[in-house]
C-alpha cells in the first residue's frame, strides 16, 4: 500500500457503515440536529443527510465550539456517525470523541491523508477495526496514534495524580489527552477562561457540567461564561417550557457552582475583564476566540466545549497551535475592493465571504483600512468569519495589531470583489419581502450598537405586525437602564433580552408565529434557518429599523453595490 494512501488513528476504535462525505466542513451545533442527527445548516452541501451510523468524512469541522457537545449527545443517545474521518487537524469533534469515552461510547476518529480521504469519499462503505481500514474491498494503510512526549511540570503531575480532586484529575487527563493529538510537547499557563458549554446544545452538556461539579470541581483561574439558553431570572414567566428551562438553568447553575462567573454572555471582549495583547488565556466560543486573537492581539485556541472547563479547572492548556508564533501567520492574502460608503451590513458580508476563502486557513484582509473599522464592525466581520472558517482568528492589514509581519511574499492570494459580494448577499438575503421579526445582537449588542438602535428608532414606535428582539449580555443591560437606553427601547415596542444570544433562542421567546427574519448579524443569518425553520436575511441596522417601521424589506442589493 502507498504511505500517501492512509490515515492516521486519533481515536481507535471499530466501526462499519455507509460513506458520507463532503469536501466542505461542518459544525455540528447549528448545523446537525442532536434530537435526529440529521444536517440542518441549509448552507451546506450535505443538508438533509443525516449522520446516524455513517462514516463521515469531511475536511474538519467549523463555527461553533459547542460542537463537541453536540457530538456527545449524538453518541449517548446512538444518533452518533460510527467514525469521524478528517484531512485536517481538528479538535471540536475529536474532544466530544474523547468524553464519549468517559460515558462509555467509543467513536473513531482518523486523519487522512488527501489520497486516502479522496478514495474512502468514492466508496459505498468503510470498515475499520483496530489494526485495518478497508474502503469497500480496497485496503488502506492505518497508521498508530503519534504521541508527543508531553512533558508536564511537578503541578502538572500532582493534579493528573488527585492532589486536588477527582474532577481536576479528569480535567488534566483530558487536557494531556488533546495536548497529545494536537503534538503539544507543553502545557501553559493561561490567566482566564471563557466557557462555552453553559449553552443548553443537548442534555449531554447537562451530563458532564454536573457529573464535574458532583465531584468537586471549581476553578482556579477567573473564568467567564458564555450566554446561555434561557433567561435565567425570568424563563419561567416568560413561557418556556419546564422540560427546557429547568435543565437549562441548572446547567448553568453547575458551572457557577464550580466557581464561574454569570457573566452570561457571547461576547466577553465587551466586558472590563478582556484579555491585552499578548496575554494567553483559554477561551471558547467562535467568535469571541477570533475577536480575542485578531482584535485584542490575545492569544487563545478554539478550545471545544468541555476543554474549556479543563482549562478552567486546571489554568493550563495544550502549548500548540496559535499560542504560539508560527501558527499566527496569514496562509491567504484576500484583497478587498472596498465600495463606496459601506454601510453595517458590509462587515459581516465580508467576514462570512473571507471564511468561504479560508476554510482551513488563516487569512490576510487587504483594503479595509480606508473604511476605519469601529470595534463592533470587527465583531461583526469576525462573528461571520467564524461560521464559514475553521481558523482561529484573521489580520486585517492596517487595523489588527499583528497584520504588519503576517505573511510571507510567496503567500497564495485572492480577491474579494463587487460580483463576489453581490453573490453572497443575494444567498443571504433570500426569502420574502414582509417581515415578521427584526433579530439583533449576534453576538451580543454592545452598548454604543443600543444606542445607535435607539436613535434610529428615535421614539418612533415599530409596527403592531413585527417584533424586534434585542438581545445583550447582563452588564450591558445594567448600563442601557442606568442611562435610559432601554426605556428609550421600550417605548418603541424593542423586547430586550439578557442571558441568552439568538444562535440559542428558543419559543416562545422567539415569536412562534414569526416566518421571515430580518437581521444584521451574518452568523445569525448562517444558523437561524437550521436553527429556527424559518427564513433569515441579512441587512444593515437601516434595512432592520425600517422594517421594523414598515413590516418589509425590499429584495435589493445595497446602495453600495449597486454601482
């Protein structure tokens, strides 16, 4: 057998099924649906598939960390693929593998070489046990593991050992695990965590935040946490279901119980405790990982769920990938013809474009810097960039602190274009004129984007036939009532929602009899139809006031690329 025509054992294991591939990388969260394993992200080529017993292949995963939480509810409640097969390092789905295990449910995971992944895709079915890989009758070669020799410090080794209790020994088994696939031959310190899996994916998240807390486990290091699925104060009279809200909340009631912050938000950047350049912390959450590496000049991996809590636990992580300087480096130039007058809506555009480029790599932007970004136009392109893009982060030439010395001369490049642009908008912008709701905080809002709602708005009251929901992090709510923001808000019919993001909105919080969407958030537009079963479109804060005030949206290319 030829060395280019094999694959490497990540996880070992057994399995034996139909192929499903696709060149193009998933998420899970957002985009397979825990409760039938069936691929719900209308975006991508596999929709409607369903992964239940299938040799998946794809090039890696993408978009959300909390992925690997939906993987292990897929693999509690046997709706899992039998294997995972990818060409490139990933580690979401290969974590939630990992914790399957601990549960009592093996899945394989292996890394292909190209030749190999291109003769398993062309296959009816892959059998694979521990010692072979067969693609129908054809063998391919299977390589072992490759270990790293991990060296761990004293500390390191006391926790790994119970000095500090069963769940921080978990914790170090699970981090020496990752940092052993990922070929970290360290681990760092880190100053802070932010935990993604307090998002309410399935009731595997539940399972594990409570069997650690069960056992023990608080943090050592100051750990935020992301937005979660309910409304923790007020979910209750709000109307949602017991059988949701009730394990919803305790969910985050277990990592606050281990000593984590309610911050409640997807957006931590926001809040007086964001990491300074250079700083290396352990955050999870796609797009406050890439805001907190290309904006901030911090340097954190995307840490799947459960990881995050390793680190959290343990204040160390896998010394690999972009915590460290060569990994930082642009692998694509992209260079953007800027429009005239680019509204809002021009920032997620572009980051959702730049991911469509960079699936797998990390990019350079060239031409935004005459257009002076603002902090939350860089949300934006980042939040977009991380549902199309499996990287960590992006430069943007003159605005990110890192873009200087990014890449190197021979570096591949491509262009971003008006024909480009225009052809995405009109993928994003489908569906029906009048609309029925008006989504806005994905992520979260920040303060000066409430105040730019309310002055739009300007006291004018919104259409009986249309909701606007805003959603924000709990501080931010706090300062919108100390300086009248959300009474200015209220008067105009706005609904202002704290705790939980639109990507984890649920009825009947999300208006049962809303059918199209307005929103100027690209990530909301990717995941809401799979999220929601309804129509999503993008605009700019504009496109969403006036129709807001008017019940429509006119199917339109922007005024800035119309010439």
């Amino acid at each position: 057998m030829s060395a280019a025509i094999s694959a490497r054992t990540i996880l070992s294991g057994t399995a034996d099924g139909p192929v499903l591939a696709s060149p193009e990388a998933l998420s899970f969260w957002g985009g397979v649906d825990p409760a039938t394993g069936k691929i719900i992200d209308i975006h991508h080529p596999l929709h409607g598939e369903t992964v239940t017993g299938k040799i998946l292949l794809m090039p890696s995963s993408r978009g959300s960390c909390t992925g690997s939480g939906v993987l292990l509810d897929l693999a509690l409640n046997n709706r899992a693929p039998a294997a995972l097969i990818f060409t490139d390092p990933e580690d979401v789905l290969t974590l939630g593998a990992l914790v399957a295990e601990i549960f009592g449910h093996t899945l394989p995971v292996l890394r292909a070489t190209p030749e190999a992944f291109a003769t398993m895709a062309a296959a009816k079915r892959v059998a694979l046990t521990a010692e072979t890989l067969m693609a129908d009758d054809q063998p391919i070669a299977l390589l072992p593991p490759q270990m790293s020799a991990l060296a761990l410090s004293e500390n390191d080794r006391a926790m790994l050992e119970g000095r500090d209790g069963p769940a921080t020994a978990q914790a170090m088994r699970i981090l020496c695990a990752m940092a052993a696939q990922q070929g970290a031959e360290e681990l760092i310190d880190v100053t802070q965590a932010h935990i993604d899996g307090c998002i309410y994916a399935s009731p595997a998240n539940l399972t594990f935040a409570q069997t650690m807390a069960d056992m023990g486990g608080q943090v050592v290091i100051p750990t935020t946490m992301n937005a979660i699925s309910v409304d923790h104060e007020h979910w209750q009279i709000q109307g949602i279901p017991e059988g949701f809200g009730s394990p919803a909340a305790k969910l985050a009631d277990a990592y606050v119980k281990m000593g984590c912050r309610p911050t409640f938000t997807c957006a931590p950047y926001l809040l007086d405790s964001a990491p300074g350049t250079g700083e290396a912390v352990g955050w999870s959450e796609s797009n406050a990982v890439i805001f907190a590496n290309s904006v901030l000049g911090a340097r954190t991996a995307k840490h799947p769920d459960f990881l995050d809590l390793c680190i959290a636990l343990t204040g160390r992580a896998p010394l690999s990938g972009v915590y460290l300087d060569a990994h930082r480096k642009a692998k694509l130039v992209i260079d953007v013809e800027l429009p005239q007058n680019p509204d809002g809506a021009f920032w997620p555009l572009i980051g959702y474009i730049a991911g469509l480029l960079a699936p797998d790599r990390i990019p350079l932007l060239r031409g935004l810097a005459p257009a002076h970004p603002s902090r939350d136009d860089l949300k934006a392109l980042c939040a977009a960039f991380g549902t199309t893009s499996a990287a960590p982060m992006l430069h943007i030439e003159g605005v990110t602190p890192e873009a200087a010395n990014a890449f190197d001369p021979e570096t591949p490049h491509a262009v971003i274009d008006r024909r480009l642009m225009a052809s995405i908008w009109q993928k994003l912008n489908a569906g029906p004129e009048q609309i029925d709701l008006v989504a806005i905080g994905s992520p979260h809002a920040s303060l000066a984007e409430c105040h730019a709602l309310a002055d739009a708005l300007d006291g004018r009251p919104i259409l009986d036939t249309v909701s606007v929901i805003l959603t924000v992090g709990p501080e931010t709510k706090a300062r919108m009532a100390g300086d009248e923001t959300l009474a200015r808000l209220n008067a105009s019919g706005v609904t202002t929602v704290s705790d939980l993001c639109w990507c984890s909105i649920s009825e009947p919080v999300f208006p049962p009899a809303a059918k199209t969407v307005l929103t100027d958030s690209g990530k909301y537009a990717h995941y809401g139809p799979g999220l929601s079963g309804r129509a999503v479109r993008l605009g700019s804060l504009a496109d969403c006031v006036s129709a807001a005030l008017t019940g429509t949206a006119p199917q339109r290319l922007p005024k800035w690329l119309e010439t």
